[in-house]
C-alpha cells in the first residue's frame, strides 16, 4: 500500500521487490503494475488530482521465494516499466508520502510435509525437429537522437509431426523503440511468421502490428498476408485509432 501524490492527472506506478545479493547483484522476484486512476476502480477510473494525495494499493505477482541468508531485500518504485506497460502521456513525477510491504511468510520445512503421487502423463508428441528454436535479445541506442531500442527475436523452431507428417513453425520479432525523456515517441512493432507444410505443400501467414500514441490517442495498424507455397493469395490492411481515456 502507499501514500502518494502525483503532478500529472495520470500516472503509472510500479513496484518491484528485489533480492540484493551480497556482491550488490540484484534479482526480481516479484512487481505489480497499477494506473494510478484506476485506484478506486478498472470500470470507472478517475483522474488524478495534481499534488493532492491518496492511497492505493498495489498487488505484486504471486511466487514462492526463499531468501538466502546475509541477502537483503530492496522494493523499487518507479513511474515506469517499459516496454511492460505503455508509457503516461507525459513525464510524471511521484511524491511517496508512505509505503507499507505486507508480504506473507513461512515457516521453514521440516521435512516432506507434504506428499503427492507420482503424477500421470499422455506419452509425449513424437515429432522431428526441422528447425531448432532460437532466441536473441538486444539494446541499441542512438548515439545521436538518443532513442533506445529493444528488438527481440523468437524462433520457435519447426517439428514434422511423425504420425501424419505435417510440419508446423513460427518465429516472432518485436522492436520497441523510446527516447528517455519522451513517452509520446514509444513505439511497439511484431512481425509473425507462421508456416505449415508438409510433402510439396505449404502455406505461410505473415501478421504484421505496428503501434504508437499520441497525447489523446492509441495509433494501432496492421497487416496480413497469407501464401500458398510463394503465392500471394490474401491480404488485408487495418488501422484504428482508440481514446486514451486516463491511459
């Protein structure tokens, strides 16, 4: 729970709860999100007053943790988590008055305090695998406009299945792009591919969503194609712009 005050009609608060690890390491255990104008209520959300504080309470995700010992805990707050949320329409600035960590211990085990029966399973898919998964991760920032990119890419990989013979992949991008001091300049791109094929046939889809905002606005437009072998056989484009309304 905290007590806190904000300068802008709407704000975003995030809160992390960390495992400080005697070298200065730190390790996320938990957070919770919350638009600040949605304290009260998700179906009837309320604008901020600037400078006027209140009370809310924020619920982290639920996990299991056993904190080592000589390792210290540390909650950290911040205005935002991008790209896990969409970023306030412009820079805010929080005063925390108060906050109260309500965390739920337990006694440490003593042996199997509980038992559970060799659990029951379906005899696993049998497949071949076509393609190995994959997966990359980068941060890149523009030296010159200062903008930071996140780009992630998610190869799934792609499997025969060996009773029928179908094979099916896919691989998704993502590309989310920031300047700093700048929540109107956030934009979020995917790219997916999937494929399904087997012997000489094959066909693709290529989806494509491409997001950004404005101070009233989220811009939202995409794309599909779909292929039957390298043939272009369907397509269609859209676009929808959707009311901020205290996001």
């Amino acid at each position: 729970a905290v007590r806190v005050a904000s300068d802008r009609p709407q704000a975003n608060i995030a809160v992390r709860l960390c495992d400080v690890h005697p070298d200065g390491a730190s390790e996320l255990i938990s957070y919770g999100l919350l638009n600040l104008t949605h304290r009260d209520s998700h179906e009837f959300p309320q604008a901020l007053v600037p400078g006027q504080t209140f009370s809310a309470r924020v619920v982290l995700d639920q996990c299991a943790y056993r904190v080592p010992a000589g390792h210290k805990l540390r909650v950290a707050v911040s205005t935002a988590y991008w790209p896990m949320i969409w970023p306030s329409p412009e820079p805010v600035q929080l005063d925390l008055a108060k906050a109260t960590l309500k965390l739920p211990l337990r006694p440490l085990a003593k042996g199997n305090e509980v038992s559970f029966p060799e659990p029951e399973g379906a005899t696993p898919w049998a497949t071949e695998t076509i393609r190995p998964t994959s997966s990359e991760r980068h941060i890149d920032r523009d030296e010159k406009t200062g903008t930071v990119t996140l780009s992630i890419t998610d190869d799934f990989g792609a499997v025969r299945d060996l009773d029928h013979g179908l094979v099916n992949g896919s691989i998704v991008r993502e590309t989310w792009a920031i300047h700093p001091d700048d929540p109107l300049s956030a934009t979020g791109a995917t790219h997916w591919t999937q494929t399904l094929s087997r012997d000489e046939w094959s066909v693709r889809t290529e989806t494509f969503a491409d997001m950004r905002s404005d101070a009233e606005s989220f811009i939202v437009s995409a794309r599909i194609e779909a292929y039957e072998g390298e043939k272009l056989i369907f397509e269609r484009d859209f676009e929808q712009t959707i009311p901020r309304s205290l996001v």
